[in-house]
C-alpha cells in the first residue's frame, strides 16, 4: 500500500514520528492485561518461535515477546518510532507489504496499530497477515472497539497532531479474518481510556475456518 500526503496512514505516520519521544515515555509501562496476553501466546507456541510484531512502534512489546524466549521482528511504518529506543530486529515497512516470506511467521502480534488502517483496506492487511503465518500459526489483534472512522486529534502527546482510527466490532471483525484464514479461537475486552476488543485466532486452512464458525462458543 503506498501512501501520499492525502492518505490517512501518510499522515498517521508523521504523527507518530513527530510524537515519539513522548509516546514512548507514556506508553513504556504495560498496561492491563498486557502481560497476560504475552504469557498466553507463550503458552501455545513453542520456545524460540519466529513472532512479528506489526505496529511496533518504540518496542514495549517487543521486549515483553523476546523476555519469553520469542525470536521477534519488529516492523512499523514509522522510522521515528523504530528508533526511540534503540531498538535491534526492527524494519520500516507497510503492514500490507509484510518483510516477510510466506508461512514464515509462527505468529503476528499487532496490538493498537491495526486500528490505524483506513476499513477499505483492513481486508488486504489481514490477507497479508494470513500469507505471512504458517498453518498452525498464531495471530494476536487488539482493536479500538466501536463503530466508525476518522481522525483524532493526538492530544496526550501533541496539540495539534491527528491520527486516523478505525473501530471495530467483534462480529465483522471475526468475519474478515475468517476470509483472510484464521479461525478466531478467543475475544477478550479490556476497558481503559478506549474499549478494546482483542482477538486470538489460529491461520487454519479454508475447511478449518468453516468448521470453526460452526464450534466456537461466544466469549464475552
């Protein structure tokens, strides 16, 4: 996906570049449940499996992923974020052009940066998140819970700066990532200044996927 000045990742992007050092400052602590979620996705894949981390931004995540013995990648759009901390593993690039070779990622961890992609092209991502992730593999996603898009004025770090934000809600949300090829398998909430849906789901095959609408429970 390439961007322009009129694009709203264009512009997202140089918020994020413009902010970083105060981002990074109010966002190095984890928050909530973070950490659980770190733990549960260590759980289900073995030591020293190849995770991306997508939207990285200054490395919070990264950090928590390579603690658990993860082999982590660290890719985000904006090169002020990637070098905040000082951070190895990293590469700019576009979420819809993952560095990636096919199946090659045991997981993708995309926390809060999803949200930042425009609805129209959400479908492309999550295909090229699908492309990149073994059979088997894992995906965890963290979205802004709600409805619509738009942007937003960046007023924690910035007076003046805006970023584009993109809710969704769980139904649509599992039904996209079904057509990309993953089999969601938890949704988890988590209150704070935004609600937060996240999702856990498994790169399956295009039967795998049919069956798992059918089977799994609703989770609240």
């Amino acid at each position: 996906m390439e961007v322009s000045p009129s694009d709203p990742v264009w512009e997202t992007q140089q918020t994020y570049d413009r902010i970083t050092a105060e981002y990074a400052r109010q966002n190095a602590a984890p928050w909530g449940n973070l950490v659980d979620r770190v733990n549960a996705l260590a759980a289900s894949l073995p030591l020293g499996s190849v995770v991306a981390d997508v939207g990285c931004g200054p490395g919070r995540d990264i950090a928590l992923l390579r603690e658990k013995g993860f082999r982590v990648l660290g890719i985000d759009l904006s090169l002020g974020q990637l070098r905040t901390s000082g951070l190895t593993g990293v590469v700019q690039a576009d979420m819809s052009q993952l560095p990636l070779r096919g199946g090659s990622a045991d997981a993708i961890w995309c926390h809060a940066a999803l949200l930042h992609i425009p609805r129209a092209v959400v479908p492309a991502v999550l295909a090229e998140f699908a492309r990149a992730t073994r059979l088997g593999g894992e995906l965890f996603l963290a979205v802004a819970e709600g409805d619509g898009e738009g942007f937003e004025l960046a007023s924690r770090y910035s007076p003046d700066s805006k970023r584009w934000f993109t809710l969704h809600r769980e139904p649509d949300l599992t039904a996209l990532l079904a057509r990309a090829g993953f089999a969601v398998h938890q949704v988890l909430r988590d209150d704070g200044r935004r609600a937060w849906l996240s999702i856990r789901a498994r790169r399956v095959s295009a039967t795998q996927v049919a069956r798992s609408g059918q089977e799994r429970p609703a989770q609240r």
